[in-house]
C-alpha cells in the first residue's frame, strides 16, 4: 500500500496539469489569461494565436485548482489539445477527423451483369470490410482520396478497383467472370455479420444427384447437424428438430415441399443457383415462422449481355434451361423446365416403385434505371409416387406453385429497400389402398383406398429497409403480413385411389394471418468486435384466437486474430404452422394445422457459441455448441384417426416439450489438386408428453447421437474431377406399441384384410406396451466422376457417372404398422427401401 501511494504521488509530481496552484480572478482574452495561469502555476504554457480565439473576452476564478482543470474550462470550444512535453504545457493544434463519405452501389459479375449476393468489399488501407446483402447491394463510408477496394466472391477471382472518392458516390463494383477451376476463393477470417452457413460453389460440387448433376441444396445434408429422414422422405432434420421446423425459401417465398425423388433430387438445379444460406445457429430478426433453420436459395436474375444455355440427359430425367437479354442492360429473362423418364429405369431396379415429376423455372428480371429493379418470378412443379406391395400400396403426389414479384429501390446515398409480395399454392395427395382376402381361398378379392387430400394457400407481402447511418453502424428494419388458407377434405374410402380434387368433400377452410415487424441494428467496434441485437414482434389470429409474441435476437462475433473468431448467438422463436404425423405410417401421414386455443404455437430458445479458424493456407475447422428448449412441439395422438377429422383434430393431437442439444465441427481443406471436407455432430434429442410413456422424457425419433460426412474431390486433369461422399448416422430412435417383430429380414406375415376398417378410426393405437430400441446405424457411400471438354468457342460437353450406394448397404427404411383386430395389434417393421446400388450417367451440354 505505502508502494501504491508512493507510485501515485510521484505520478502526480510528474503530470503539470495535475499541479495545484493558488488561482487569482481575471478577466481578459485568452493569450492574457494564459500568461496569468503561467505566472500563478509557475508552469511554462507555449501555444501560437493562429488556431486560438483572440477577440472574444474570458474569465478565471479565485482558488486553489488543478491546472488542468482551470485550462480546460477556459479552453472549452477551442480546437486545440493539451500535452506535455519537456516539462511544458503545449497547445496543439486538434487533429481533425477526415471527413467521410458514403459509396454505394451493386457488386455484379461483368457481361452478364449478374448481382454476386453476399460479395465481399475491403478497402485495403483501413481495413474496413462491407459484405453486399443478397441482392448484391452495398454501402461504405469512407475517407476522401483515392482508395484500393478489394472485391471477393466465392467463386470468381478476386479484383481490386481503384476508387477517387471526392463525394457521395454510387458505384456498381464489376468481378470478371473468368472462373478458376483449381483454386478457391475465400474471404478469409473476415468478422462475420451473421451465423448463416454459405454454400459456396466447391462444396455443392461435392454432391451430385441421380441425374448426375451438381446439386447445390441437397449438398446442405454435408454440414453437421442437418440430417435426412429415412429414403422415403428426405425431408431436412436439423438440429435435434421436426422436419416441418425448417423452413425454404425460394426467392424468398416459402416452398411446403422442396425436393423431387423422395427427397433425392431438390427442385433447384445448379445452373440456377446464386446463393445458398442456411440459418441455423443464428436467426437474423428478419426470419420467424420455423425454430430449426431457414434455407434461402435465391435464383440467378438472367444475363444482360448474352444468351447461354445448358441441356441435360440423364437416366431419370432431362432438363434444360436458357438465359439473356430480351433488351441489352435493360432486360433479362431465365427459363429451366426438368422432366422425369424414370420408370423404365426404376421397373428395371424395382418394379414397385412407379414415379414421374417435372419442374419448370421462370425469372423476368427489368431495370427501370440506376435506382431501382424489378423482377418477376415463377415456379410449378409436381411429383407422383406409387409404391406397389403384394397386400397393400401407398400413393402420393404433391405438388408446389409459386409466384413473386420484387421490387428494388435506392433511397438515397445510406438506404437500401426491398418489397416482395409473394403467392404460392401446395397439393398434397395421400392414400394407402389394401387387398381384401377371401378366409378360404386366401386370394385377394377387392381392394378399400383410405383417400386423403389437402391444400394450402399464402398470399405475403414484405417490405425491408437498410440504413447506413454511421459508418460502423447498420440499421435494417421492415414488415410482414402473411393471409394463409389450409383447405381440408375429408377421407375418402373407395376401390382404388382417387386422384381428382372433385371426388373429395371439402371440410372448413383453417384461414389465418400473421403480421410481423422487426429492426436490428448491426454495430461494428473497431474491426474485430460485431454485435447485432434484433427485435421481431409478430402477432397471429385464427378464427377468435390471438397470439402476440416478442421474439429478441442477439448475434455477436469477437475476431480475435487474422486466423480466429468466437460467435455468439441467443434467439427465441415462434411457429404458428404445425405438421402433425402419426410415428407408425410413413410418407402418407402428414398434415399442415394451424395454431389454436387449443394447439398452441411452438416456441424455442436457443443458444449457440462457435469457434472459426480460417487460415490462408486453405484450411477452414468450425466448432459449434448448442442448447435448445421447444415447447407445444406436437405428435399426432395414437389413438385418433391418421387421416384428417373435422371435428376432433384439435384434441386429437398431443402437445409437448422438446429438448436438443451438441457440438458440431466442421472442418475444410484444400491441398493443391485435392478437397476434404469433413463433417461431425454429437446430439441428443428428446421430446415428454404427458400421455405418452408415463409422462416421462424419451428420445425424439430422429435422435441420432452420431453423425458423420465425408467428402473427397480430386482433379487429376484441369478438366476431370472424381468425389466420394460417405455417410455415417445412429439409428433413428423407435416407440412402438406391442406386437412388434424385431427382425428386419424376416418380418412377420400381415394380413390388413382381416380387419374391416371404419371411416372414422381406420387405425387405432393402444398406448400401453410400447417399446423402445434403436434402429440399425445407417451408412452409405456415393461415388462421381466427370469429364468436360470444348468444342468450338461456345460449346462446353460434360459426361457425369456415378455410383449410388456403391458397396450396397442394407439400409432399413420403412416402418409398417397394421390393426389386425379390435383390442390386437400385430405390427411389422419392413426393409423396404427404393435404392439399392445404383448407377447414374448423364451428359450436358452448355452453350
């Protein structure tokens, strides 16, 4: 203590302006006031009039004061600073902060004058990083002069603009197309302004589909903690949630059902693809309706300079897609249609399997001028699926169509916004048909068909503002109003399956709206600290019931070097719509309810805390811990019809609590011709209703406590290029009631006829005697090659093979449950499954 006391009274000897003098009253201008405080303090005061005030007149007091205090009362307002130096008092003149201006505008790919969403903008002398927002729009506030900008996007080369800066400037940032096949373009440990996963261009290429193409959405199953349901569904499960927790967003308008082939082909083809995000660990305010993930995949907006194309011919199916410009730099246009041939090929590999399905893209992209943009977009799409058994079948066909037109304006020099109105349509058709069997001949006699068919209809308008107020501070803020119509009919039991909306008798239409306003203020602290606090309030009406919720949102990152980062992320989140399903029927069991009185929304909180290491030696490794709590997660009760009811479907399906939680790592590297990516999850989910299992925790079914992805690329030639992906998951996690045969290979014998089922409870469930036990793990390994190569200056051929579970795992899939008699069940797990080794060819063409 005597050390610390002496330490400071030495440093107060040494500091003037800590000098105690005795101060006399004064009046005058302020070079004679200072010598008047020279003379009483005994301090030398050295200063030039040429930045001082000389003519105004100015006070001091009598007392005994500081002398630094007594110089900043007389000096407050003058543009000076007080040092010491040598013993003296020095007046200098204040370092005036450069003025700063803002630069705006859109990163584009030249020619083309394609928007590159999500570019990255660095000026090289600051340091200073903006990353465009998904339309390609940015905003800097920088220093007059002359600037080196940057301009990085994830698959195209870098390029530094040179920029003169002498005001307020609007400026689109041009990237040649030029591509580089053998090197990756990264960003490097840039501070992250959120916690979105970035599909770039090389980790799509990393998955190819049965048509032999890249397929950039199914490509999201490689990140950890993303899971599919079993083959028959291929449905998103992320994080430890239900699959309908996850939402996808075309162009910003949600699609019900995203995929094509049971799950094995997505709707998007990679010749569309501008950017891939998906929001897992962190939900931007923007985002509500799903507590698992937001995919948002945005589609090219069209070339403006010249027409290109691609053809596609595979064993499945056959796409082609074309795009340019109806008016040079004014106007562009992008079409792609895909349509399936496969049922020859699948009644080669498996004559159960019956399924067709088409898809058809449009985009109409026109600049009104420099300021603002208008795009129109469309999409239509339909699958058909028929499962043959000897003793039962199953049919569905679903089908999406979409319709957005957005509107892009610049404000002024600091604002950006952004207003979409969106209309989609989803068809949902259901039915499992049995055989009736004569008791004596043991022959099949007549067939009854459990029908069921469902709608939904959304009509959406959103609008988003941004803000650049200051130059570390970004401001987005905007609204939304969502009017959705669920159309239900009724089950309807006939002969065969009916696939015409006439046959089914409508029941009420569920209406409902959602609103929703939200802001967020992205705050930078210096160039290593982002912090991003956010707000949602949405308020939800059915019928007499109404839900208003705040949902807070925080997202921050901590760049502790130019190799590492620490993210942090809180968010609560609301789900009004519910996908209810029966755990025992497979692909035909799913149906969209709304929220009620009754049937409250899902609620979650999450936490998350993450690790980067991004180095410029191409190596990239992600570590991310989460913990998430679920409320009102719903399971379509046992004891109540599957099918849809009028009446009783609100108390007819169970609510419940929900618990998820993990560690994700993710880890990337390039070693000259060579890619790995290498992907981890340990999780545990579980779910508790009070009626099922006692009341007590069990674990959710897509509780898979390991998962595991594997990638390998390599190009041994510029243009040849080989993939492996391997797959390693748990096995699901299984509550089944008695009578369960346990023995995939040999399931036991059924007999649906026996029972003479009744329209309003075709199947019942008894919830006591279940049973629990985990499926058997599941594995798989797919292989690719292609070989591309030109003809001409405009040609460019392709030849993709590959192989489709290529060591042939026997994977199990569908679980089978059958009532046999009143108060009996006697259920059957089966091995079904639709692809076994699998070979896929394909060429393209690109022009």
């Amino acid at each position: 203590m005597v050390l610390l006391c002496s330490a400071l009274h030495s440093y107060a000897q040494q500091s003037l302006t800590r000098k105690i003098f005795t101060c006399h009253a004064a009046t005058g201008s302020i070079p004679f006031l200072l010598s008047k405080i020279s003379s009483y303090s005994g301090t030398i005061i050295e200063y030039s009039t040429n930045y001082l005030t000389t003519d105004s007149t100015y006070s001091i007091a009598d007392g005994n004061v500081m002398l630094g205090t007594v110089l900043h009362k007389l000096l407050n307002g003058q543009q000076v600073t007080i040092e010491e130096i040598n013993n003296k008092i020095i007046l200098l003149p204040a370092k005036k902060t450069p003025e700063q201006y803002p630069l705006y505008g859109f990163t584009m790919e030249e020619g083309s004058m394609e928007p590159l969403a999500y570019a990255t903008i660095q000026d090289l002398a600051s340091g200073q990083i903006c990353q465009a927002n998904r339309f390609g729009y940015y905003n800097m506030m920088l220093s007059r002069g002359k600037h080196y900008l940057e301009v990085k996007h994830s698959s195209l080369p870098p390029k530094t603009i040179t920029i003169l800066l002498e005001t307020s400037t609007q400026k689109n940032l041009i990237i040649s197309p030029v591509k580089l096949p053998e090197v990756k373009i990264d960003a490097g440990n840039t501070l992250q302004p959120d916690g979105g996963s970035r599909m770039d261009k090389y980790q799509t290429d990393a998955y190819n589909n049965f048509m032999g193409e890249t397929d950039p959405v199914r490509s999201l199953y490689l990140l950890p903690g993303n899971v599919e349901t079993q083959e028959t569904t291929g449905k998103l499960v992320v994080r430890g949630g239900d699959p309908d927790q996850s939402i996808f967003l075309l162009d910003g308008n949600q699609v019900y059902n995203p995929s094509h082939l049971l799950g094995e082909i997505s709707i998007i083809n990679s010749t569309l693809v501008k950017s891939i995000r998906q929001y897992k660990n962190d939900f931007p305010s923007r985002f509500d309706g799903a507590i698992s993930s937001i995919t948002e995949v945005n589609t090219r907006d069209g070339n403006m300079d010249k027409w290109t194309g691609e053809a596609n011919a595979g064993l499945l199916a056959g796409a082609m897609s074309v795009e340019g410009p109806l008016r040079k730099q004014s106007t562009a246009m992008m079409f792609s249609m895909r349509h399936s041939w496969s049922n020859p090929l699948l009644n080669i590999l498996d004559d159960k399997y019956q399924l067709r399905f088409y898809d058809i893209h449009f985009k109409l992209t026109h600049l009104l001028n420099a300021n603002n943009k208008l795009m129109l977009t469309g999409y239509l799409g339909k699958d058909h699926l028929n499962i043959h058994n000897s003793d039962y079948q199953r049919l569905q066909a679903w089908g999406n169509r979409l319709g957005t037109l957005n509107w892009i304006h610049l404000l002024g020099v600091r604002s950006f916004v952004s207003t979409t109105v969106n209309v989609s349509n989803y068809t949902n058709l259901a039915g499992i048909k049995f055989a009736l069997f004569n008791d004596s001949t043991q022959q099949a006699e007549d067939s009854k068909a459990f029908n069921n068919y469902a709608s939904i209809d959304k009509l959406e308008a959103k609008t988003q503002f941004e803000y650049n107020a200051l130059p570390n501070s970004r401001f987005r803020f905007g609204a939304r109003y969502a009017h959705i119509t669920i159309r239900p009919f009724n089950t309807t039991i006939s002969p065969e399956f009916l696939e015409e909306e006439g046959y089914y008798r409508p029941m009420q239409p569920l209406r409902f709206g959602e609103f929703a306003l939200y802001a967020e203020n992205e705050l930078r602290i210096g160039t290593n600290i982002l912090i991003r606090p956010g707000l949602n309030y949405a308020t939800y009406k059915f019928h007499s019931y109404t839900h208003r919720s705040l949902q807070p949102r925080l997202f921050a990152a901590w760049r502790i070097n130019h190799d590492q980062q620490f993210t942090f992320s809180y968010a609560r989140m609301i789900q009004y719509l519910h996908q209810v399903t029966t755990p025992f029927l497979g692909i035909n069991s799913e149906f969209w309810v709304p929220s009620t009185g009754l049937l409250r929304p899902v609620e979650s909180h999450m936490v998350n805390l993450g690790y980067n290491f991004n180095d410029k030696k191409g190596l990239f490794l992600s570590v991310d811990a989460y913990y998430k709590q679920m409320s009102n997660n719903t399971n379509f009760a046992e004891k109540g019809n599957i099918f849809y009811n009028e009446d009783t479907w609100e108390t007819d399906i169970l609510a419940g609590k929900g618990w998820s939680y993990g560690l994700e790592v993710l880890a990337r590297k390039q070693i000259n011709k060579w890619q790995f990516q290498f992907s981890y999850a340990l999780t545990r989910s579980e779910r508790q209703f009070p009626d099922i299992n006692e009341g007590k925790k069990y674990p959710f079914c897509y509780d898979r406590r390991h998962n595991l992805n594997a990638t390998i690329n390599y190009s041994p030639l510029k243009n040849w290029n080989l993939g492996l992906v391997w797959y390693f998951s748990s096995g699901d996690a299984e509550f089944l009631p008695p009578g369960v045969n346990d023995d995939f290979d040999t399931p036991a014998p059924v007999d649906p006829g026996n029972k003479e089922p009744d329209e309003k409870n075709p199947f019942v469930f008894d919830r006591t005697g279940y049973k629990s036990r985990r499926l058997p793990a599941y594995h798989r390994l797919n292989f690719n090659t292609s070989f591309s190569f030109h003809t001409g200056q405009q040609l460019t051929h392709k030849l993709s093979a590959g192989l489709y579970n290529a060591y042939q795992a026997r994977n199990k899939y569908i679980r089978d449950v059958w009532n046999l008699e009143d108060n009996s069940y006697n259920t059957t797990s089966s091995g079904n499954r639709l692809f076994d080794l699998t070979f896929y060819l394909s060429y393209t063409l690109r022009f």
